[in-house]
C-alpha cells in the first residue's frame, strides 16, 4: 500500500507556524546527540548547486538543495530556489518535501530569536534591526511576537527601502541613522550583506543585546572589534562559525579574541543567560544544516497535526 509523501508549500506551511514554538523546537533539538553537518558545491559558471546534509541521532536527516542562478532576475525569475527533503530516524524512509524558502525563513530568524530570547533582558523596550531585506522582514515578525511590547526601527543603507518595508509592515519605524538608533536600542539585530562592520563597538551600551545574522563568509563582518571586546560572546555552533566566518574567524586570527572568549553554543544553552545591567552581550548566527533539519521537522510535525 503506497503512502502519500507531503510535499508541504510556503503559503500553506506557514500559516501552521508559531515562532515561540519554532525556539523551543530548536532548544530541543540541541538537546540531542550533536549533528553530523556536511555540505557539497557544484558549479557551472555562473550557476550553482549547493547540498548541505544533517544527520541528528533521534530527528533523523535532512538534505537542503539550493540552485543559484545569478541571471534568473534579468527574466523576472528567483535567483534561488530550491527544496528540503526530510528523512525518518527510524528506517531512512522519505517522510517530506518542504519549500526551500519556508525553512530557510524561518531557520534563520527562528536561530536568532532563539538566542535573543535567552540573552536579551526581556524588558527590552526598543530594537533596531538593520537591514531591510528578506530577512530583514521576517526579523520584524519574529521579534514582534517575542518582545511584543518593544518599539521596533528598521534602518537600511538605502532609506527608501526600509520606508518601503515600513509601510508594507505597518508596525515599524525607520531609523535614519544607525548610530543614533543603536545607541538608543535594547536589542540591535543586524542582517545586512556588509562585508566591513557597519556596527561600532563605541556605540553600544551596557545591558544590551546585539544579534549579528549578515555575515556567511570568511571575508564578511558586520561589528567591529571594539563590539567583540565589549562583549560577552555567543555563536549557534562552534562547527560552523569559528574557521568560516569572518565575523568570527578575522578577530581570533588577529588575537583580538581567543575561542575562550567564545562561551557557549547552543550545544550548552543553558549558558546563555541574559547580562547584567553592567554586561553587553552578542550572539552570531552561523546557520548551518542542523538547524534546516530541526527546522524542517517541526514544520512537518505541524502540517501533520494539522492534516
């Protein structure tokens, strides 16, 4: 007897989705046997198929597709696409297909909302978050629902786009200049695709959260030294940001850090625990398979409640 394997679509998935219980998810997930993560690239110039896998022993794996193709936007087609093909941790069986975009929208947010959750004062009043694109939008919901009584304000590099995000939102602000907003912030998020810090360490203030989600490559950074220093410092996983990640790696290879100063990752969340009033404390998004996989399956264990 043939059985019906979901194939489960942005639209329809995320109407299922909360993002407290997405947190929590993850929060358990971690408490598993850590993840076994690996990812392949082919090319064919200027294309790309990116495969990144995670096994987890009692979530069962994950296998994340992505196709990037740079010219699809000069015919009004997405540049990425892509899907999540989930697998049973008991015998290996196909269990869904989920949207690339769903999982990855929410992964991403989800991971800093996970750590924001633990290490922000959750009296927080005021969050800035810089950067007014894809992610930049879903950090506006995620964070919404987490410090329901914070004022949020969007600041971009281009003024027009955060004005555009803002009015499309409805329930946020625009900072015009960064400085000024995080000076003024409990919680700064930044998601931009800056490859210089656009954060200074000199701006941030006692008691306060910074979030940094933008940065994915070796030569990316989105804070600078002095916001390292200042801080007390966090990461998703060890595996995928020390040696990957510029805003990691650039600063333990000058000496500016030590991974001593790395305290904990999610793989010890009972670590993260908010600062005083007297600490700074900052946490960097790393991404990684593991988390798709974790992701993946709390969104399949909604659609198949919902069903």
């Amino acid at each position: 007897m043939s059985t019906t394997i979901p194939i489960i679509p942005f639209d329809a998935g995320e109407k299922l989705l909360d993002w407290i219980e997405l947190t929590e998810a993850l929060a358990d997930g971690h408490k598993l046997p850590k993840a076994e993560i690996a990812d392949t690239f082919l090319y064919r110039d200027p294309d790309t198929l990116l495969n990144r896998a995670a096994w987890i022993d009692g979530l069962g794996s994950a296998v994340k597709t992505a196709t990037i193709y740079p010219r699809n936007p000069e015919h009004g087609a997405p540049m990425v696409n892509g899907a999540v093909t989930l697998f049973s941790d008991l015998d290996g069986a196909l269990e869904a297909l989920v949207d690339f975009h769903l999982v990855t929208k929410w992964k991403t947010a989800g991971d800093s909302l996970l750590a924001a959750r633990r290490l922000a004062r959750p009296d927080s009043e005021q969050i800035v978050i810089a950067g007014a694109g894809t992610v930049g939008r879903s950090l506006c919901e995620a964070f919404a629902v987490a410090f329901p009584k914070a004022r949020i304000a969007l600041w971009n590099r281009t003024t027009a786009k955060a004005e555009a995000l803002a009015r499309e939102i409805g329930t946020v602000n625009v900072a015009a200049d960064l400085e000024t907003a995080v000076r003024g912030a409990d919680i700064v998020v930044s998601a931009t695709m800056s490859s210089d810090p656009v954060i200074r360490g000199d701006w941030l203030h006692p008691g306060q959260h910074l979030n940094l989600i933008g940065a994915y490559r070796p030569d990316m950074r989105e804070a600078d030294d002095t916001a390292l220093t200042r801080s007390k410092i966090y990461v998703d996983s060890r595996d995928t940001t020390i040696g990957h990640i510029g805003e990691i790696q650039i600063p333990l290879e000058r000496g500016v850090i030590s991974e001593a100063d790395i305290l904990a990752d999610f793989y010890d969340l009972d670590a993260f625990t908010p600062g005083s009033a007297e600490e700074i404390t900052l946490f960097k998004n790393g991404g990684g398979a593991h988390l798709d996989l974790m992701t993946s399956r709390y969104i399949l264990d909604r659609w198949a409640a919902a069903q």
